[in-house]
C-alpha cells in the first residue's frame, strides 16, 4: 500500500503552476494595447511579463478625436490576427470571461461610464492615462471603486523609471527641489497637461511624493508650458515642457537625474503584479492630487498665472480639500 502510495504522495509535493490570468483591454485606439499584449501574449518579445495574457477586448473610440477612432481597427485588426484576440461588444460580456481589466481608451472623458461597468462586475482594473477627463470624474472613479471593494489603480509608465524609483525611496534624502520633463501636446476636449504632460507630472509626484499645495502656471525658456509647485517646508517641484523625458532632484542627501522613460514592461510588471495581489502600488489620494494638481494649472492660466490652491479645485470637484 506504501509503494502504491508514494507516486500520488510526491505529485502533490510539486508545486501547481498557476494558469495564466485572462486579461480584457477597453479602448482599441492606442500603441499601448499592442504594445501591451506584445510583452504579456509573446514569450519571445523583449521584456516579456509572465503570469497573465490578454485574451479579449472591446473597441471603444471616440469620434470627435481624429487620432482616436482613425487608429482602432488597425489596432484591433493586429490583436486579432496576431495574438487571437477576441472581440466583445459590450462591457459587461467582456467582464464575464476574463479575470481583471485594462481601460486603454485614449480619451479621458469616457473612462468613468468604462470604469462603472468594470467595477460593477467586481473586476480588478488598471486605467491607463490620463485617469479620467476631468478631476470630478477621477474622484467619482475612485468613490465608486471604494464603495464596491474593487481595486482599481492608475499611473503613467514615467513612474516606474529606475533612477525615479530610487529617489522615491530615499536616494538623495529628503527632496526639496525637483524639475521633470515631458512633451505636452494638447488636446482641446482636456485639461492641458491631462493629455500628454502627465507624464512628467507623474515623475514629479513620484519624487516629490504627495502633499502639494498650490501651483502656479507660465511659461519656460522656449515658450512652453511650465507649471511649479509649492509642497510643505519650502519644497518645490516643477514642470516643464519639452522634448524628451528628463529631470533632476536635489534632496538633502544629494541630487540624482530622474524622469527617462525606460520602456512599457516596467509598468506592466506593476500591473500583472497588481491583478495577482489586488494591493494598488500608487494610493488612490495620489492619483486624485496629480488630476487637481493639472487641473490647478489649467485654472492659473485662466486667471493669468495667478496661484492656486490644489484645496479649492477639489472643492469644486468635490473631494476633500
């Protein structure tokens, strides 16, 4: 009886692979949900991400954005052909067969509608940038995400850069004065920096960390946008605009270049991670405080450059202040 038992005994002493978690995209009209899928789905791509694979999607597109609905069926038409994508025509169908969400929508503004319906079917979810199209639906996002117990983050690829990371985690001491830099194209449904600057607005906050309170808009040495922060202490961040992705911080320890972009599988390591743990790596009051912190800045320019305070737009917004 022993000698029968011990092939049962030593399988179950090898550990179990865990299957692949089934991941569905929302928003065919951007380069990430190809480029996404191409390090999750492609075991040979550069950078590749184990754990998870994107197995279905819904299309999404926005009309009135050239660069959003012009790009999805070449988008989809790649999903579908090279990595056997399945396409849904709802929401809530795609929800019922895959095991967490990524909202990829280029555009802000329908990602709250994209977002209830993922959490109304209690579904993990990842939402690319910019997190909504304005503060108030960023902050109705995260409300309802909070009522229904479902995790849900938010962050830009900017924030997983190395040398950022390091000084997020002590590097250079305590920081005291920062500048990032990203493009900053605009989009005219969105606030300025919601379309593209919230790259470099992200590596700010990375470095910074949260707790701004005020900014204060103008402009930088070659007529571009540029947008400083006053944090507790005396620290201060800044963000311009510009060609590349840069930066500095100067902190009490020293001062390290931070703000490069080192590529998308940096942050899809943070995502499959996420879905596996539902532990978010960027708390939601830092996502909110980078929206009211761009969303400040658009208010600075309609009055002039003037300062404002993070506390009043979230009071308009309705968050806490």
């Amino acid at each position: 009886m022993q000698r029968l038992l011990l092939p049962f005994l030593a399988a179950l002493s090898v550990p179990l692979v865990a299957a692949d978690l089934r991941l569905g995209l929302i928003g065919l009209d951007t380069s990430h949900v190809t480029a996404f899928t191409e390090i999750l789905n492609n075991p040979a791509s550069k950078g590749h991400v184990p754990g998870a694979k994107v197995v279905a999607a819904f299309k999404g597109g926005s009309r009135d954005i050239d660069s959003s609905w012009s790009r999805v069926e070449e988008y989809t038409k790649e999903l579908v052909t090279k990595h056997g994508v399945k396409i849904y025509g709802s929401i809530p169908e795609l929800c019922r067969d895959v095991d967490a969400v990524l909202v990829e929508s280029v555009d802000g503004r329908p990602h709250l509608e994209q977002a209830r319906a993922v959490i109304a079917a209690g579904k993990p979810l990842y939402i690319d940038k910019p997190l909504a199209g304005s503060l108030r639906d960023g902050i109705e996002i995260f409300r309802l995400a909070a009522e229904a117990k479902v995790p849900v983050f938010t962050a830009s690829s900017l924030r997983f850069g190395s040398s950022t990371l390091a000084v997020r985690a002590g590097a250079v001491g305590t920081v005291t004065n920062a500048v990032t830099s990203s493009p900053a194209a605009l989009e005219p449904h969105h606030p300025d920096l919601f379309w593209y600057g919230i790259h470099g607005v992200e590596s700010l906050f990375t470095v910074m960390g949260p707790g701004c309170l005020s900014v204060k808009r103008g402009t930088n040495a070659t007529g571009g946008i540029e947008v400083t922060g006053h944090w507790p202490d005396g620290r201060i961040g800044t963000f311009t605009e510009g060609k590349g992705y840069t930066g500095r911080a100067q902190g009490t320890g020293g001062e390290q270049a931070v703000g490069a972009y080192e590529g998308y599988a940096p942050l899809v390591v943070e995502i499959v991670r996420f879905f596996n743990t539902r532990r978010p790596p960027v708390d939601a009051r830092e996502s909110i405080e980078i929206l009211a912190f761009m969303e400040a800045a658009d208010e600075s320019k309609r009055r002039g450059g003037a300062t404002v305070t993070l506390a009043e737009v979230l009071r308009k917004a309705g968050g806490q202040p």
